[in-house]
C-alpha cells in the first residue's frame, strides 16, 4: 500500500513539472542569429519548428547591423518599413507568443528584407478543451518596443496559480504518507 501512495505523489509531482515546463525558447535562425549574410533560410527555419502559446522567439543581433520590425502581413511581402508594428533593437530581444496566430518580422535595415532577413512565424491554435492550460506557466520578459526588455505583466498571477495548485497536490497527498 505504501508503495502505491508514494507512486500517487511521484505522478503528480512528474505531472505538475510536464505541466510548468513546456515553453520553448528558440533562438531565431539558430547559431546564425539574426542576420543577412550566411545565406540564412529564415522561411525553412521556421517552418522546420512547431511553435506554440507561450513559446519565446529569441533575436540575437548586431546592434548596429539590423534591428528587428513586427510588420503586417502586407508589409512583410512588400518589405514595407514605413509602419511597425513593434520596433527591437538591443541585439537580444525576445518576443513572448501570447495567442495562435501569425507573426512577422524582418530586418529595418535597407535592403535587409529583400535579401530575405524575414521570417513568418505561425503559431497553431492548440488542441483539447478550450481554456486548457498550455505551456509553461511563467512568462518570459518580452522586448519592449521602446527599448530594454521588461517582465510581462501577468506573470506574476500565473505565479501565484501554480503556487496554489502545488499547495492543493501536497495537501492531497499529504495524507498518503
């Protein structure tokens, strides 16, 4: 019997890790960074990851090289870098996936885009009941648009939720032993 309670705890130990670990954080282009030279594949690089709600695109750059816009779909294919949607440009700057959806970014830099320093990152919109958690539940800092990046402002709530459903599993098994 004893040994049924202690596998009861383990699960729902291994249960609540699965669950709190399971945001990404992928480094856009790989060790190629964020950049025009090296023939860098952005579209196949993308397309070659399944990103997800609470996923991190991490843009690692020269500063002084390249930046990094959000554009609209219509400014991504035209390279139109008249109206961003967010403007990065510390040279490690992440983007926090909050929803299903598409994003696109490309470099600011003239000429940069045509070259193909553009990517189009598509975030499926997850399987299973609505309103099922997904990912991990503490947000990485997002890259403000203005400048250094700055913790998400829900971060703390999502905090506060795992700590009580961790409390609520102890205190549920907490009899078992």
């Amino acid at each position: 019997m004893g040994l049924e309670k202690n596998e009861l705890f383990l699960l729902s130990f291994m249960a609540f890790l699965g669950f709190t670990m399971g945001a990404t954080v992928y480094e856009v282009g790989d060790s190629a960074g964020w950049t025009v030279t090296g023939n860098v594949d952005y579209g196949r690089w993308a397309s070659s990851k399944t990103f997800r709600v609470n996923d991190t695109l991490l843009f690692k750059f020269d500063p002084q090289d390249h930046n990094v816009l959000q554009v609209s779909l219509s400014d991504f294919h035209s390279c139109d870098a008249t109206a961003p949607m967010a403007t990065y440009s510390t040279g490690n700057d992440s983007f926090f996936i909050r929803s299903p959806g598409h994003y696109f970014f490309f470099c600011g830099f003239l000429g940069h885009c045509q070259a193909g320093q553009k990517v189009d990152i598509r975030v499926p919109k997850p399987l299973g009941p609505v309103g099922a958690p997904i990912g991990s539940p503490i947000q990485p800092p997002e890259a403000s648009p203005n400048g250094p990046m700055e913790p998400s402002p829900s971060s703390g709530e999502s905090i506060i939720c795992f700590q009580k459903i961790w409390l609520l599993l102890v205190f549920l098994t907490w009899d078992l032993f």
